[in-house]
C-alpha cells in the first residue's frame, strides 16, 4: 500500500533540508562574495595609497637591490625607513600586513622582516598581478598570523596582489595587502544563523497545517486499500494456479520428463537462435551428437529402472560439462545433443568431445553394482559443414555412426563440405 503519511513527512524533510541547505549556502556564498569584492576594493585604494607615499623611495630601492641576495637585502638601510613609513600608514587602517614585490616575484619589502627576500615569482596570485595589470584577492582562515601590530590569532583574512601602476599601464611592483575581514565573517554567521531560524519557523507552522491534511487523506487511502486487499486475495491465489500450471505444461512441453533437459522442441529452438547469432557475429558453432554405447545391455540385463537411472546420471554429466549459455539436450532413447555457440579455435572442440567421453565413462553406480557406458560423439561446424540446422544435424549424425564403425567410445568431426573424398579419420579420445 501507498502509504501517503511516511512519503510525505520524508519529502517534506528532504524539502525543507534542501530549501535551508540553497537559502544559508546562497545567502552565505553572496554575502561572502560581496565582502570579498568590497574588501578588494579597499586594498586597491589603501595600495594606491602606499604606492604614492612610497613610490619615491621604492622606486630607486627596487633598481638598486636588482640582484641583491637576502642578507644585503634586509641590511639595506632603505627597509627601515620603509618599516617606519608603513607603519605610520597604516595606522588606524584595517591592514595586517604588507608586501612589496618586484615584477621578478622578490619580496622587496614586508612588515614581517622575515619575509623579505622570498621568492613569489609562481605564486598564481602575484602572476595574475604582475602579468594581466589586475588585482587578485582570496578569503582565507588563519589559525596564527603576523600582523604590523603583532601576532593574531584565529582570524579571516583577504589578502589582495595589486599591481602598482605610476607611469604608464604596465605594472611596475606588485603590492599584496592583508586585511582582517573577522567581524564581518563573524555578522555573516550570525545572519546565516538567523535565516536559518526563521526558515524554519515558517516550515515548521507550513508543515503542520499540511500534516493534519496528509493524515486524514492517508487513513482515507488505508480503508480503501485494506478492502481491495480482501478482493486481491482470492483473485492471487488463482491467479498463481493458473501460473504455475502454465509453467507445468510450458516445461512439460520444452523439456524431457525424465532427464528435465531441454527436448528436441526446444534443442531445435535453441539451435535455430544458436545459428542466427553466429551468421550475425561471424561465429563459429558446433553441434555433438552424443549415442550411448552399451545402453541397450544395461536395459536388457539390469532392467529399466536401472537404465533410466543411467539416462539420469549421463544428463548431469553432460550438463556439467557445458557452459552456461550452451545447451545439453535429450533427443530421445539414448541420444543427446549438446549445442555449443562462439568457439574461439579447434582445441576447445577437441577439449570438449574427449570431456564428454571421460565423463560418460566413469562407472555409475546402481545398488549394489558399477553400471558402465560408453559415448560415440559426432561432431559437425557451422559454417564448415551446413549452413542451417538440418544439414548440420545430419552431418554430426553421420560423424557419430562414423565413431561407432571407428570402435565407439571415440568422437569424430564431420568431413568439410563439398569434397568427395572419404570421410577422414576421426580425432580419437583414447579409451582405458
């Protein structure tokens, strides 16, 4: 039964999850966009306003220490009097940090002094900077950092690469400021938090109005179903009979009674199937054609309930001896046929007909005695030796009363069509 209730309390979980889950990430991902973006924006002013102060300075700086290693280059008397010029500009700004980079990517300048002769030349944010004349800023997470004022702990920082443009419009310097943005990241959350609570509300009151719907339409829909369940009962239970007794004679008619392998009806039927999907693939198929030797004095000597009791046992063997998309088949008295589809060379042909003649071989035991048999196998290909089902039947025929005359117990594969010469020498099995 469609039980409405259930379905709709969990669709309407999955709704409101979706729902809260799009609103917080959407809201959250503009507002964090929208404070990224505003806070590049700054960093270009407050870089624009650096690189006025300091271009006169900076300029000379970055021309004198071209080639310069670190050690010369944090002794260089220019630093401090860059250390004091930053820090009197950033006074009262909201700037952590500044770094100066020449266009090779070398940290001229920081108000770490540790930083100063790093090599940024691949870093992505200075290449964006440097190559294209454009700002490059990210949002990051730092659970320590070293400002101007000192070393800070758990804050959210931007950091922005800006070009420094002065006489023209290529970059001459790339200036990367670091501004703290954890106030604003903090009153993100906090209205995050809020949207959240109030979506909720609504959901919640929309919820319930619609749950005490749902639930009378649902025990309207269970009264109704419970009374088609007492009708369905009676029309099942036939239903199955008449099932399982299609299936009795479908199967009675498909099948031997006694061995439950495919009969001559449906052996012919798969054959057919067998021999259009080869002329489709270009395949080859075999046909054996499988007369037990000795049958007949089984029969004769240990009666019939003996000799069905062989026919049992030959039909398992043959069926182990197959693979699942072949098919081993009684044809009648005590012959069998095995159709065995796509063959990849001669070998498994070879391999398969000695298979059966172990197999068929090894004593049966019957009360108190080993019952014993032999096969004759005959074996005919598509498409050497028939192009349709009775000519290829017909040949592995005659190549099984070619094993017989051969000694039996022995299989032998059909004479290739169109020759006139005798039927060569079977491939022989040896016998124990």
């Amino acid at each position: 039964m469609f039980r409405l209730l259930p379905y709709y309390s969990a669709a309407s979980a999955i709704v409101v999850l979706v729902m809260i889950t799009s609103l917080t990430f959407g809201y959250r991902q503009v507002a964090v966009n929208e404070m990224v973006r505003s806070t590049e924006a700054h960093n270009v002013a407050f870089a624009r306003i650096f690189a006025n102060h300091l271009w006169p300075r900076l300029a000379p700086f970055i021309e004198d220490i071209r080639g310069a290693s670190k050690a010369q280059l944090t002794s260089h008397p220019t630093i401090l009097d860059l250390e004091h010029a930053v820090a009197e500009l950033a006074e009262g700004l909201p700037i952590l940090k500044i770094k100066i980079y020449d266009l090779d990517g070398l940290t001229v300048f920081s108000s770490n002094a540790d930083q100063i002769g790093n090599d940024k030349s691949e870093n992505l944010g200075f290449l964006m900077a440097a190559r294209n004349g454009k700002p490059s800023t990210k949002l990051t997470h730092r659970e320590t950092f070293s400002a101007i004022a000192g070393e800070l702990r758990d804050r959210d920082v931007v950091e922005s690469y800006v070009p420094v443009q002065v006489s023209g419009n290529a970059p001459e310097a790339v200036f990367e400021l670091y501004a703290d943005v954890t106030d604003l990241s903090e009153r993100i959350y906090d209205t995050t938090l809020y949207i959240i609570s109030i979506t909720l509300i609504a959901f919640a009151v929309l919820y319930g109005v619609l749950y005490l719907i749902v639930r009378h339409a649902d025990r309207i829909l269970k009264e109704q179903y419970q009374r088609l369940q007492d009708n369905e009962k009676e029309l099942s239970s036939t239903l199955d009979e008449l099932k399982k007794a299609e299936e009795e004679i479908r199967h009675a008619a498909n099948h031997d009674a006694l061995t439950g392998l495919p009969s001559l009806r449906l052996c012919q039927d798969r054959l057919a199937s067998a021999l259009s999907l080869a002329r489709r693939q270009n395949s080859i198929m075999a046909i054996f054609f499988i007369d037990l030797d000795g049958f007949k004095g089984v029969n004769d000597t240990q009666g019939h309930e003996a000799g069905d009791h062989v026919l049992k046992e030959i039909s398992q063997r043959l069926s182990a001896c197959v693979r699942e998309m072949d098919t081993a088949a009684r044809i009648g008295g005590d012959e069998f046929m095995i159709i065995y589809p796509k063959i990849a060379d001669d070998s498994v042909i070879e391999a398969l007909g000695n298979k059966i003649i172990t197999s068929v071989r090894e004593p049966i035991p019957w009360k108190d005695e080993l019952l014993s048999v032999g096969a004759s196998v005959g074996i005919s290909l598509y498409p050497d030796h028939g192009n349709d089902s009775k000519a290829l039947i017909r040949e592995a025929d005659d190549a099984m009363y070619m094993a017989k005359r051969k000694g039996k117990n022995q299989y032998a594969i059909a004479k290739p069509r169109h020759q006139d010469e005798e039927p060569t020498e079977p491939i022989v099995a040896s016998s124990a």
